[in-house]
C-alpha cells in the first residue's frame, strides 16, 4: 500500500507539474484582434495618396509591432467584416509593452487602401490616434485595440481600429472658395498680390488671398471649439490656380458633428496689409447649407465672393458680396482758408501737417453741406478732418437742422454717389484724376452740382433741370453708397469740430 500511495504521489505531482508547464506555454500569447474605422475621402489635394478603387474590398492588414526590445515584427492578418464592422483577424502576442509603428490595408491586388495617419501628418487631427501608440497585452486576457484609418479615395477616406477594432467610418468633404477683390494698384503695390499676380493682367480687380481655418464644436476645449487645420491658397508667393478647399469629416455611423470655417482675407488697412476676417460659418455635417450661417454656393459648389462692385451686377451674382472701404490716410486737424469758390461753391486752401496724406495742400474745389449755416470767409487753424466712408469718428453733435450724424451720413452718401457718377447727366463727365480741377467741369457745371447738393442735403425734390435730375438720381440709387476704386468720396472738415457752430464743407477725393 505504501507503494501505491507513492506512486499515486508522484503520478498526482508529474500530473500537476505538467499542467502548469502547459499553463505557461498558453499564457505566453494572448489574442489580439484589430477592430478597424473605415473612413472615405473626397479629392485629397496630395499627388502621392494612393487612391483605393472605386469598390473598397479590404483583404489584409500590414501591421508593424515593435516589442520591448526595439524589435519590429510585421504581421499581415486578414480582415473581414462581422455585424457591420471590420476587423483583423487575431495576431498572437506575449504579454507585454508594444509600440505598433504601421497599420495599413490592403485590397486583393496588393494595393493600399487605408492607412491610420502618422503624428504631424496633415490628415493626424481627423482621427483620435495616430502612429505610433503604444499597447499592452495582459495575461489570459483577449485584447481589442481601436484603430483608426483614412481610405484615399476621390472625396473621403474612412477610420479603423484594432485589437477587436470597432470601424468607425469618416467621409472627408471639402468646400471650396473662391474670391475677387475691386482694387486701386496704387493701394495695393509692394503688397503680395504684386508679388504674385503683378498688375498687367488685372486693371480693375484681382484674385483675392484666402485662409480659411476649420474648427469642430468640442464641449472639452476652454471656448468649445477645437481647432483643426488652416488652409490657404498660396503658397511659397505662389497662387493656387484653382478655388481653394477647406476639409470637414461626415461619421458614416450617423452621428451629428458641428463645425467652424472661418474665412480670412489678406486686404489692407490703416496697419497694413493683414488678415481680415469676412465671414464666419457655422454648420452641421449632415447638412451643410442649413442654418443662418451655413455656407451659400454658386452653380458650381464653390463659396464665391466679390470685395466691391466693379465687375459686378449684384442681383444676377450667386455668391457675397462685401463693400469695399478704400483705407484714407487723413490727417486729424488741419488749417483751410475759405475764399469764393472759381468752380465749387469755395476755394479752400489746405495747410497739411508734415506727411503723406490723401489731401492735396494748396487749392482744392470745395462744396457747402448746409444751405442755412453761414461761414465767415478766411483762415481756421483748428479745421478737424473727417472721412465720409463712415461716420464712426464724427462728432455726436447737435447737428444742424435737427440731423443727427446717422441721417448727414446717409445724405452724403448720395452726393458721394453723385460725384462718382456725373457722367450720367447730360453735358457732365465723370471726373477721373485724384481731385476734381477745371478740366472734369466748368464753373456753370459747378453750380448746378452745388445746387444738387443742397437738394440732396435738405429734401428739395422739385428743382428744375439737371440739377433736379440730380437729386433724384441720387435719392434713388445712392442711399448708403460705398465707393470702389476708381470712384468718389468727400471728406468732411469741422472748424473746432463742432457741426452745430460751423459750416460743414467738404472737398471730394478719390480714395
């Protein structure tokens, strides 16, 4: 019996001792499975991205897995869809730390057809993880690692996953802009539109610089926008010949994203030349011309846009159109002497502080804005000097006549009008240097634009002749007239910048 017990002993231990030996052996790899985002993609702007075919048929994964020891091993599992969602078949791994290095996929011909981005890579803020990331495997655990991957093809690209991926599908959509700009070259030399485009072929508009830069709605970021990319269509002082085109992703999953394009303009201004913003769109990927500030396209899917008139008849034009505001260089206080006008309704004399300004020292035509304020004729050395592209700088008043600035404003929009468009009236022309001298009009011509003026200024609707004519032109079609390049715009002077004390007089500039 004592030898039977020991025999059972040693039978139970070899038993026992084998069965850890084959514990250990299946513990050394578990199962990794790779649950794959299939995202698409529309007209990727790079030449080198391999397009899938028009039918996507994953075969096979390449994966590259770098262990703990800086050694690479590639592993080429299969795929296949289960319940909708693509996945790799299970690769075994030890249990351990690893860095996958390369996760692409492969058609039945061999060709790739998604990939998951690498880290600073254009398409790295589409998907949650880039390459490289690091995973672990656990022991006697199955390990599903969540990948995502773009598909090239023409128009979207697709997510994926691994280790059991779940595939998220993504669609890349793109929305395209394109912009004209009304200019004056001489605002515009030495700027980078000279740079580029040079002056020759465009007298009197030129192709506008456009950035436009992509935000998604994201509760986690401080303003709850995150920032995606920046796009422009120039590049290294060299145009894109083609609209430009901004990105957005669709989740072929259904699922509702909400995005930002905001849309720059390099234009100048009182500080230079910068990036102005013109327009900010907000929309949701399921529908993006949906919504107050979705997009508006043209004919042709493009978000088109004119900065001025002067190719333009707006009600037949598809796209926006924003006003051009010349940029004035006006000094602030001046010296002007009032004598009787040869042309105008005064001469005015201007005495510019040191400088480059948009007025011309010396004699200049000038007009009266009030019938009923009188001036006394002589020197003022306190003249302050206001543009009438916008009223933001003028005084609050009292205005005369009861006018608040707001209603002067609008009326001397219609005599900029007015001036801008003198060659519409019999026997006038449209003056066409930087101020107006004797040879735009004559004296008798001076008078009746005078008495035109006081018609606009003070509701006279009944004048007769020209002048009549005039007035309502340019009640008509000059309300709120904002001049192009080209055309014509008073600039207001103020003794002691008080509209209620002084005459309001003005001499027209083309800005």
């Amino acid at each position: 019996m004592k030898t039977l017990r020991i025999l059972s002993l040693l039978i139970v231990a070899a038993f026992m001792f084998s069965c850890e030996k084959d514990v250990e052996k299946d513990q050394v790899k578990q199962d990794v499975v790779f649950g794959i985002t299939h995202l698409d993609s529309n007209e990727l702007k790079s030449d080198d991205v391999v397009e899938c075919p028009d039918d996507i048929y994953p075969v096979y994964a390449e994966i590259v897995i770098r262990d703990d020891q800086g050694l690479p091993t590639t592993y080429n599992p299969v795929v296949f869809y289960l319940n909708g969602l693509l996945y790799t078949q299970a690769i075994k791994l030890e249990s351990g730390d690893y860095v996958v290095e390369k996760f692409i996929i492969y058609n039945s011909a061999d060709i790739p057809i998604m990939a998951t981005p690498n880290a600073g890579s254009d398409y790295e803020v589409y998907v949650t993880q880039t390459v490289e990331f690091d995973i672990t495997v656990g022991e006697f655990t199955k390990v599903e690692v969540p990948v995502e991957v773009l598909c090239f093809v023409p128009g979207a690209y697709d997510k994926f996953g691994f280790f059991w991926f779940n595939i998220e599908e993504i669609i890349i959509k793109n929305v395209c802009f394109f912009g004209d700009i009304c200019y004056k070259q001489e605002a515009f030399t030495g700027s980078l539109y000279e740079t580029i485009f040079g002056f020759d072929d465009y007298p009197f508009d030129i192709p506008a610089l456009i950035r436009v830069e992509t935000y998604v709605f994201d509760e986690d970021e401080e303003d709850n926008w995150k920032f995606l990319r920046e796009f422009e269509n120039y590049d290294n002082n060299q145009w894109i010949e083609k609209p430009m085109c901004a990105e957005y992703f669709v989740k072929k999953n259904g699922d509702v994203d909400t995005f930002k394009f905001k849309m720059y303009v390099w234009v100048p201004t009182p500080n230079g030349f910068q990036w102005v913003l013109y327009e900010t769109f907000i929309f949701d990927n399921d529908d993006i011309t949906v919504g107050a500030d979705a997009f508006k396209f043209n004919s042709q899917d493009v978000v088109e846009f004119v900065i001025g008139y002067c190719t333009l008849i707006p009600e037949d034009y598809e796209g926006y159109v924003y006003q051009y505001l010349p940029i004035e260089n006006l000094p602030e206080i001046i010296t002007v002497t009032y004598a009787d006008g040869t042309l105008g309704y005064f001469d005015l004399t201007l005495v510019l502080p040191a400088g480059t300004w948009d007025l011309q020292a010396g004699s200049n035509v000038g007009w009266c804005g009030d019938e009923n304020t009188f001036i006394t004729l002589g020197t003022y050395n306190n003249v302050y000097v206001h543009s009438t592209l916008t009223n933001e700088n003028w005084p609050a008043g009292p205005w005369p006549n009861n006018w608040t600035k707001d209603t002067y404003f609008t009326k001397i929009t219609k005599a900029n009008w007015l001036i801008s468009h003198l060659g519409m009236f019999d026997g006038f022309n449209t003056p066409t240097g930087m101020y107006i001298t004797s040879d735009d009009i004559t004296q008798a011509q001076g008078d009746i634009i005078q008495d035109a003026i006081w018609g606009i200024m003070h509701d006279k609707n009944n004048l007769p002749g020209v002048a009549g004519q005039m007035v309502s032109a340019a009640n008509s079609y000059g309300e709120n007239f904002v001049p192009m390049p080209g055309q014509w715009t008073a600039v207001l002077f103020l003794i002691n910048n008080s509209p209620e004390l002084a005459q309001m007089t003005f001499i027209m500039i083309d800005p």
